[in-house]
C-alpha cells in the first residue's frame, strides 16, 4: 500500500516557484543548516514532482 498523501498546496506549483525555492534552499545545504531544510525539503519535492 502506498502512503496516504498529505493535502496538496494551496495553489499549483510552476516551474518558477519551484526553481525560487531550491535557490532559496541552496544555503541551507550550503550552510549544513540540515534541520531547516528538512522542514522544506518535502514540500519542495511534492511541487518539483508535481510540475515534472
């Protein structure tokens, strides 16, 4: 059984918001600042693959 996904974001994703997200996300990882990252991570992942 697949997991249950969580509710959806409030509006659809575009290649741009994805594209802002992982620029903003890029010092985090840089920074191995990991905690804060992870709290955006799975977000930023469900709209990368809801655009792809």
């Amino acid at each position: 059984m697949a997991p249950a996904r969580a509710a959806g974001p409030e509006e659809e994703p575009t290649v741009e918001g994805v594209r802002d997200a992982l620029r903003a996300a890029m010092p985090l990882f840089s920074g191995d600042r990991f905690a804060e990252l992870a709290e955006i991570l799975p977000s930023l992942l469900r709209d990368a693959d809801a655009v792809a």
